[in-house]
C-alpha cells in the first residue's frame, strides 16, 4: 500500500461503482478501507470462504458469525459510551462521529466498536452512502471525508514509557510525538499481551508495534531473561507481500542505527536464498518473512522458534486470502513457546477475519484508532455509477460500463498520476490492454503494470518511475491489485 506521494487519481475497477479520490494536496492516498474492500471483491469474486483446509491441525471451520451474546454485550458496551472531549485520561479519544451519538474512538479497552465494522458506519458507508449533493448528477455520488482528528497523540513518547535510548533514536529519524495509535499500543506491546492494532494505512502501524516490541526485546536481554541465537530469531514478522517485508526491514534498520543495538532480517522470494539461509546462521532478532519462505525454512529445518517471543502479523486481513498463511499460522502455534506474544496488524478488520482471531486467542486486545474505517481526512471520494440501468447483469457488460467510465475520465479528466485498483491479475491485464488501445501511441498516457505477475525487478522499476516522475511528462496510470 502507498502511504506517501501525492497521487490525485485512484481508481478502482469494479462494479457497480468506479471511485476516485481528487486531492492535489494531501500526502498519504488510501483507497478508503471500506470501500477498497467491498467493492474490490464485487467483480471477480474471490473465495470468502475462510475456513481453513482440514490439513492445518487445530483450524476449524466454525468463525462465520459473532455470536448473539457477544453482540450483544458490544452493542450494550457502545450505548454507554459518552463523549468525552478535553479529558486527560482519554486524550486519544477526541474525534466525534458525524451522528454526534459517540466517539470516533471510544472502544473501551479489549473490545471494539461495531459501528467501525465495514457497512456498519453511520457516515461514509458504502452501503448507506449519504444523499446525493443537489450539483452532481444522480450517477456521481461524493461521500463526506467524515469528522477529522489530528494525527498525534497529546501524550510524548516519555509519557507512553519509552526508553531514553528509544526516544533519542525516534528523534534521530524525526518522529517527535506518537500517533493516536502508537500510544494506544505501546503500553499493551511492552508488555507482552496479545493485540489487534487496527487503524488507517498512513496512520504509524508499523512503528506502533515496532518500537515497543524491540524496546521489550532490548530490555530482556540486558536483564539476560532472552538473548539471540542462531537459526532462533525473537520475534518473527510476517508479511504478505516482499514489498512491504522490505519496508518494515528499513524501519527496523533505522532504528537500529540511531541508538536501538538490534539485528534484523529478510527472507523473501526477491531476495537470494544462499545469502539469506547464511545470514540466518548468524544470531538474528527479528526475522521479517513471506509465509512461503517461512514455511520453506521451518520444514527444511533452518529455523527454530522455541527462542521466540513475539510473532507479528502485517496486513493479517491480507495475509488470511494466503493459503501459505494459515499453515505458517498453525506451525507457530505449534512449535512456538506457550508465552509468545501474537500481534496483528491491519488496516481494515472485517466481522470474519475478527472471529478467527478470537476464536484462535481469545484474550487478544483490540487496539483501534480514529482513522478505523472512515474515508481519510482531506480526501475527496467520487463514486460513478457503472450498473447500467435496464441492462443485463453479466460480467462482461460490467466491465464495459467500467471501461467506459474509466475512458471518459481518463480523456476528460488527464492527471499527472493516476492508480487503478483491480482485484485480479487477470483484471490488471484487460485494463492495461483497454488504456495501451486506448492511446495506441503512447504519447500522452503511459501505462505501469504493477502486480504479483511481474518479476520484482519490473515492479520496482515500475513503482519508482511512479513515484518520482515530475509532473508535465506522460499521465502515468499505475494498473495494479490492492496487494
């Protein structure tokens, strides 16, 4: 995901709808998550069907609905809730839905709010979207940005209990004050408990879970209860994608070079396997991997886990559509000590992939921030109609009313930068070919495919023409899938 740049196209193809969000100024572009997910899946359906395979041992099938009581108690929890603006002890807590009814973030602590659940939301819904504005025609539809909150937290990173040699490296790298989820996670992180962290992409995730994991880790180790060892790693991250494992592995160096003495790694299909098999010999702290090439190194024995201490999951409601996932999930379940710390990571936390996890650790703390499935402050969303009122529904008269609305605005609306969002490779390719007969020419759009179909080289090459190209050249449209 992009949580940078200044792109004022982002384009998602699939029906019934085609959005996109029109912003020259803002600096972190998400597809909203509530709308990203429901309508990525409209066309092209994947298989919702999470329940895992009968070869995973301990996975059962049985996570498609709350249940009644538990509803219940979270329903009966957010009517008790009161706004409270101003109040010290809930500093983080200060946006107010646009219903006026409760706080943007007044889920009380190891539980969450339901309103924030995909199509459950009161303003922004994609499945109760707001009038239509009197000056947009009726198949044009702009969603409010819903109530904004300002990113940072009112307390410090001495307040939140981090170490002076943490402090001095956050400061090092710019990072003077926490984001309201930092200092939501901190505290439950250093601690060891179980957590969700769900917020916004572009909200400080990765540092949330990351600074107080490796300060936890720093400690241990000089009061000598852990300490690093070869092929046994203390905390392993997992992530869906070699994309992000390399971000998360900056992160994790930046740390270390400005004060936080610790060794990280990244084992990866875009990465060499001799290179990383060697590194691992060596003692290593926080292993960074794709579930392929984690399973890879746990059946080949090259990786132990009876030395780890906590497992982090990135972008887990990605990571559940990995069949390769549920079984590295199993195996650290397995082979993992009975004290090890499970944290996952996500910016959107729909009903089922919420049931699996409590059914797996019933005693995980939901860690929510204000950002949590509300259209992102400052952006502008724009949904097209692509239905085809009195036509027949199939799927290739819904890709043609989406290549049609993209076309027009393509031709009627040119932009420096622009992102289309599909939810197949195979989706990719038809719209890559749709834009190349579009401008057979190629003089005035240039189309940059960026998807799990291209060898890792390509994609880099693609996404940093994308990123740093100035404007006034080509209209760059990057084509890619939401992973």
């Amino acid at each position: 995901m992009l949580a940078n740049g200044c792109f004022p196209n982002i384009i998602t193809a699939s029906p019934p709808l085609l959005g996109w969000h029109r912003n020259h100024t803002v600096t972190s572009l998400e597809t909203p998550a509530n709308y990203c997910q429901f309508h990525l899946r409209c066309f092209n359906p994947t298989n919702k069907n999470c329940s895992a395979d009968s070869g995973s041992k301990g996975l059962t099938a049985d996570f498609t609905r709350l249940k009644a009581k538990r509803v219940k108690a979270l329903v009966k929890r957010i009517k008790q809730e009161e706004i409270s603006i101003g109040d010290d002890n809930n500093a983080d807590n200060r946006g107010v839905s646009e219903g006026g009814s409760y706080p943007k973030n007044a889920e009380p602590e190891g539980s969450f709010a339901i309103s924030h659940f995909r199509g459950w939301a009161d303003g922004g819904s994609i499945s109760k979207p707001k009038l239509n504005p009197p000056h947009l025609p009726k198949k044009y539809l702009t969603l409010s940005t819903g109530a904004g909150s300002d990113f940072f937290s009112r307390k410090t990173f001495a307040n939140l209990g981090c170490g002076e040699y943490m402090i001095k490296s956050l400061k090092q790298q710019l990072f003077l004050r926490p984001s309201h989820i930092q200092a939501k996670a901190f505290g439950p992180v250093i601690e060891g408990q179980s957590c969700i962290i769900a917020d916004q992409s572009g909200s400080g995730k990765t540092l949330a879970y990351l600074a107080p994991l490796v300060q936890r880790l720093r400690e241990e180790e000089l009061q000598g209860v852990s300490k690093s060892s070869s092929g046994s790693p203390r905390a392993v991250i997992i992530v869906p994608t070699a994309e992000l494992a390399s971000q998360v592995l900056n992160s994790c160096r930046s740390l270390s070079k400005f004060g936080v003495p610790f060794r990280s790694m990244v084992v990866t299909g875009g990465f060499r396997q001799k290179t990383q098999l060697e590194n691992l010999e060596r003692s290593v702290d926080v292993l960074i991997a794709t579930p392929g090439r984690f399973m890879f190194l746990i059946k080949e024995g090259f990786l132990q886990l009876a030395n780890l201490r906590s497992a982090v999951f990135d972008e887990v409601d990605i990571l559940f559509n990995d069949e390769d996932f549920k079984v590295a999930l199993q195996s650290l379940i397995d082979y993992s000590p009975v004290i090890t710390q499970y944290l996952f990571v996500t910016a959107t936390l729909p009903v089922e992939i919420y049931n699996r996890l409590i059914e797996f650790f019933p005693d995980t703390k939901v860690l929510m921030g204000p950002g949590m499935h509300h259209i992102s402050s400052g952006l502008e969303e724009v949904l097209v109609d692509c239905s085809g009122e009195g036509t027949l529904k199939t799927p290739d008269t819904a890709f043609l009313n989406k290549k049609t609305a993209l076309l027009k605005l393509v031709e009627e609306s040119p932009v420096s930068k622009t992102i289309v969002f599909c939810n197949k490779i195979e989706t990719c390719r038809k719209v890559e070919n749709v834009l190349k007969r579009f401008d057979r020419k190629g003089t005035h759009v240039r189309i940059l495919p960026f998807h799990a179909a291209l060898a890792q080289e390509t994609r880099l090459i693609n996404m940093k023409e994308f990123t740093h190209s100035q404007p006034g050249g080509d209209s760059l449209i990057l084509v890619c899938t939401d992973r």
